[in-house]
C-alpha cells in the first residue's frame, strides 16, 4: 500500500497490434522513475491507460489506491501530454487560472505558479504566440497545481533548452522531497541525466531493464574504451605493445571488458615514455540504452 | 459549480476574442433592422400594431439565423479540443464530461442570447418608435425571445453531439451544415411536398402535425404563431397546422434543449482522447 502506482501484468492490444504485454512496475511515494522506449514503444499508451483515458485489454492498474480515471484517482494525480496544447486566444495566467479552478484551488495562485517555471514575464501574452519550450512550461505549471501525489510527464523536457531543462530536474527534486512520486517518460537516456531514481526501459511493449543507472550499466557489461595518445614517434611501437588496439587518427583505441579495465591501465602506465596521454571512456548513456532497447526482437 | 462557471467565462473569453460575440450580435441586429424596415410598409391595412408584425416577421428570420449562429459556435466545441491536443489533459482533470458540457453551452448560449436580445430589442425599438400602440405586442416580443434562446439551447446542444460524433472540425462543420439544411430548409419542403401529395387524407392529419412537432425549427414556429393569432398566414406552415394545440407546441420547445443536451452528453461520452 505504500506504493502510488502499481501495475500488474497489465496488457493493451489495438485490435491486432499488441501495444503493451505483460508489463509489471510500481513507483513508491516520493520516487522518481524514468520511463525509456523508442518511438511507439508504449510510453503513451500506458501512461494512458494509468490516467483512465484509455481502458486496458488485461491486468491490474491502481493509482493513489483507486482505480484509473476514478474522481479519487484524478484528484490526486496530474499529468503533462506529450506536445502540451492549449487554447492559442488564452494567455498563459488565464489557462492556468482555469485549471485551478477545475482543481478547486485557488485562481489567485496562478501567477505564482508561472513564475515558478519562469513564465512570469509572459503570463499576460496569448498561448498562441509562444515558443514550444514556453507552452512546454505551462504545461508544467498546471502540474503543479495543489498537492498532486503522482506526476505522470509525458515527455517533459522535449523543447526546453539545457539550462530550462536543470531547472525542470531541480523542481522535480523539490516535489519528489515533499513525497510526491513522478513518473517521466523519454526517448533518450541522455535527456532524463541520470536526475532520477531508478530507469524503466520498454521496447515494443515489453518491459526489456529495470534498475538504476549503475544497476543498468552493471547488467549490460559493456566494454570500456581506453583511447591513447602515443609520444612523439612512438606510434608504432606502441601499437606493438597494445595489441588489439585500432589506430584513429594519431589515437589508438583499446575496448576492454570491465573486469579487465584496471589490468589494462596498469599495462599502459608500465609503458612510460611511450604514452603521452590517456583517457578512459566508459560506455556513454546512449550505448547503454541502445544494448537494452535492441536486444528484444534483433 | 465552480468548475462550471469557470469553464463557462473560459468559453465566454475564447468567443469574445474570437469575434463569435461581435459576429453574433452584428448579425442579428442587422437582420432585424433591414425586417423591420422592410416590413414597415404594408401593417396599415392589417389593423395590427407594428410590434406585432415585427415579431412575425422576426419569427420567420430566426428560424433560419439562430440555428445557423447555434451551429456555427458549437461545432468546434469537442472536435476542436480534440484536434487541438487539449482534450486529453481536460480529461485527467477531476471534473466530469457533463460538467465541461455545460460550462460550455452557458458560454455559447450566454453569446446567443446577447446577440438575440440586442436584435431583437433594436427591431422592437423602431416599433415603439414610429407606432405607440406597439405596446400590445410585448408579450408576443418576449415569447420570441425566451423561445429563441430554446431554440438556440437545442442547436447548441446538437451541435456538441455533431462536435463529438465527428471529432474533427472539418467532419463536424460539415455535419452542422447538413442538419441546419435538412432541419430547417428540406424538412418544410419535404412536409409540405408530402401534404399537397396527400391532399387532406391521412397524412395530412396524423403523420403531419406530428411531424411538426418532432422538429425544433417547426415547434418554434408554430408556438410564436399560434400564440399571437394575428399573423397565422404569415407562413404557410403555420396555417396548415393551426389545429395543433398550443400547449404541444410549447411542450417541443421545451422538451427540445433538454433531449439535445442528453445527446450531447451521451455522444462525448463515447469520445476517447
């Protein structure tokens, strides 16, 4: 009962295209959960089906102990679409007064509200003339409204800028404190910054890796790359001494497992004069996600 | 209740920034000036006050003009929302799809009867203006107008349920135009083709008062000139149907609104963003 979100072997099918199968999570109170997948992975329809506006085939969903789409369940949960759209003939203060309306809160908090994602400057301007990274933040304003326990964001950081975006992650930080739990979707490893609890990766609607980021480099044991610089002339005697090693360029470029990692570098260090530098590339968040999202279905 | 009347000043704000108040208002105040200045010339003979005319005249112009403003602003309610991406979001909102219905339809018909009232009430002033005894066509002026803003309700609402059926605004535009067309325009031809057919059998006199009644267009027409008696031959419709009780009439006018906004409710029902 501690959870906020808890699926069970939930299953959604478009007649005959399986959207999502047999996909089991949930998110504790004040955890911060990515979701990953390609494009068309299930992300959105899941989040969907989380938010009672589509109905599963199978399985069990429950949100803040109610059932999806139930008036408890919506009091208690907001949600930012992916592409946020509003009405273009309403400024930004208007829109967000109507939604704390719709909230039963109060209309006077909406100023507050925009400026806390930065729009204070714009709230008096018409919807239809921002930029997307603007309709973007208020789309995360009205998130924010009341004392949501579960933020459901559909790709939120798509359109914002990288200072815009640490912003974001540092609100994120703030409501996740208060105990709220969030649960953000994206198409990149990269973009969530590893600024989140623990990762979930779908692929083709199926849940392929779950864990943390360190969990999830663990279990896909990729290889470390050591790229090395050879002193003045020394090039090919280098390469003698590394073999296995690919020229790039005036580099050379060493892949070794993980557990060999140390063993390497202490090779290299023992070659002395004929280094001048090194540098230890680990596999990049991309590489990681890419060895989870491809290995179903190639 | 709050969340309706927030919806209902959110619509109102979209319509007035989307010129729907100005067009509204423009539309009808001119329509019922060019009426009451067409029709000022023959009510001499007729031994009727002008007011009286000018609501007969008013009756046959609105039947037409506040369907079609009704349409035109009802529409693009739900299938604008969903092709605007603003529905889904609505939706996770903790307010239920009747309640966005109804802060809607306030909004709208609040426009209507704005424009209804401004109309009218320029058509009524040149009455009073030129014939004092138009005095006694008040209460035929205020029937028409509480019975335009039904009118209006029951397109307004029909136009949800087309909005939702259709979920796109070019789909729901289309639809809008063929009912306005077939409720209003084909179906009186239809009736009328049918009952010149019949001449006098049993068409005439059951399937057709009936018929009247069950279309909203037909039921205010036949209730605004049945109530006021002195312009019966004003139309044609009308006249054929004076044996329908008015009490039936009123009904339909009624009844109408309502039965539009159940079909409205149900049809955004099935809308799934």
């Amino acid at each position: 009962m501690n959870s906020t979100l808890t699926i069970s072997a939930l299953t959604k099918r478009f007649e005959a295209v399986a959207a999502l199968t047999d996909v089991t999570f949930s998110v504790a109170a004040g955890e911060r959960v990515a979701l990953l997948g390609h494009n068309g992975a299930g992300k959105s329809t899941m989040m969907k089906i989380m938010l009672g506006l589509i109905a599963a085939t199978s399985g069990r969903v429950e949100v803040c102990g109610a059932a999806p789409g139930s008036a408890e369940a919506r009091r208690q949960v907001a949600y930012l679409p992916e592409n946020a759209a509003f009405h273009p003939a309403l400024t930004g203060l208007e829109q967000i007064r109507q939604y704390l309306s719709l909230r039963g809160e109060n209309p006077a908090q909406a100023m507050g509200l925009l400026e806390q994602v930065g729009l204070g400057h714009a709230a008096r301007r018409r919807i239809g003339t921002y930029s997307k990274g603007m309709r973007q933040r208020v789309g995360l304003a009205q998130t924010l409204i009341g004392t949501p326990r579960l933020l459901v964001l559909d790709e939120p950081t798509s359109g914002l800028d990288p200072v815009s975006r640490r912003d974001f992650y540092e609100l994120l930080d703030g409501l996740a404190a208060r105990g709220a739990s969030i649960l953000l979707s994206s198409h990149a490893l990269t973009e969530v910054e590893a600024r989140t609890d623990r990762i979930l990766i779908l692929s083709k609607g199926r849940m392929v890796a779950e864990g943390s980021l360190a969990a999830l480099r663990r279990q896909a044991a990729l290889p470390v790359a050591l790229s090395v610089t050879p002193a003045p002339g020394q090039a090919a005697a280098l390469a003698q001494a590394l073999p296995g090693a690919v020229a790039q360029g005036d580099l050379l470029t060493l892949s070794v497992a993980q557990g060999d990692k140390l063993a390497a570098l202490a090779r290299i260090a023992g070659l002395g004069g004929q280094v001048a530098d090194l540098d230890v590339l680990p596999p990049s968040l991309e590489d990681i996600y890419s060895h989870f999202s491809r290995r179903d279905g190639q | 209740m709050n969340r309706i009347l927030a919806t209902a000043g959110t619509e109102f704000r979209i319509a007035l920034r989307n010129r729907w108040v100005a067009i509204a208002v423009a539309l009808m105040a001119l329509f019922s000036l060019v009426l009451s200045a067409a029709g000022s010339a023959p009510s001499g003979g007729l031994g009727v006050d002008r007011l009286s005319v000018t609501v007969a005249s008013l009756t046959s112009l609105s039947v037409y003009l506040v369907p079609l403003l009704a349409l035109l602003m009802s529409f693009d309610a739900i299938a604008g929302e969903v092709e605007r991406g603003t529905l889904p979001l609505l939706l996770t909102y903790p307010v239920a799809r009747w309640e966005v219905l109804l802060g809607k339809l306030i909004a709208h018909l609040a426009v209507l009867s704005l424009a209804v009232v401004v109309g009218y009430g320029l058509a009524a002033g040149a009455a009073l203006l030129v014939d004092p005894a138009s005095a006694s066509g008040l209460p035929a002026l205020w029937r028409l107008t509480w019975s335009s803003i039904a009118l209006g309700a029951t397109f307004i609402g029909v136009g949800y349920a087309l909005s939702a059926l259709a979920r796109r605004p070019s789909g729901a535009a289309g639809l809008a135009v063929g009912v306005w067309l077939g409720l209003v325009v084909l179906y009186d031809l239809g009736l009328l083709a049918a009952v010149v057919a019949d001449s006098g059998g049993w068409f005439t006199t059951d399937v057709f008062p009936a018929a009247l009644l069950a279309n909203p267009a037909d039921a205010f027409r036949l209730y605004n000139l049945s109530a006021s008696q002195a312009t019966a031959a004003a139309a044609g419709v009308g006249g054929a149907a004076n044996a329908i009780p008015l009490w039936q009439s009123l009904a339909s006018v009624l009844l109408w609104p309502l039965a539009a906004l159940g079909l409205a409710t149900a049809a955004f029902g099935k809308v799934t963003p």
